[in-house]
C-alpha cells in the first residue's frame, strides 16, 4: 500500500513540476549590432529616460537604450 501512495504522487507532482518550470516567459530583445539579450522579465520601456529596463537570466536588472533596440520578440 505504501508503495503505491509513492506512486501516485510522484505521478501528480511530475505535471505540476513540469507546468512550472514551462509557464515563464522570456525576451529576447536584438540589437542593432546584431547582438542578442534573452530576458527574465518582459522588458519595460522608461519613456523619460529613452531605456527599456529588464531583469537579466542571471536575476540581475539591467538597462539598454532604446536607439540600440531592432526588436523585442516575446519566447
């Protein structure tokens, strides 16, 4: 019987485990030297300062110009 409690639950953490680790969005903003940023959050465009403003893979926030900017493409 305890066995085949493990099982079960093994069975309903792996699509929760699975579900989670799929539902993040990421960014890839391209440059136009042709360099490319993949993002932790969607970038956000800061109007008074003419930089989009995002969180980097690596958890860090970090700052592009605008002018540097082709395309942001959502992943």
């Amino acid at each position: 019987m305890p066995m085949s409690n493990h099982i079960f639950r093994v069975l309903i953490l792996l699509p929760v485990l699975f579900f989670c680790a799929c539902s993040h969005t990421h960014y890839v903003i391209s440059l136009r030297s042709g360099d490319t940023i993949t993002t932790a959050s969607k970038p956000e465009f800061i109007e008074k300062t003419g930089y989009y403003r995002y969180r980097a893979v690596n958890g860090k926030d970090a700052l592009v110009r605008a002018d540097e900017v082709l395309h942001l493409q959502e992943q």
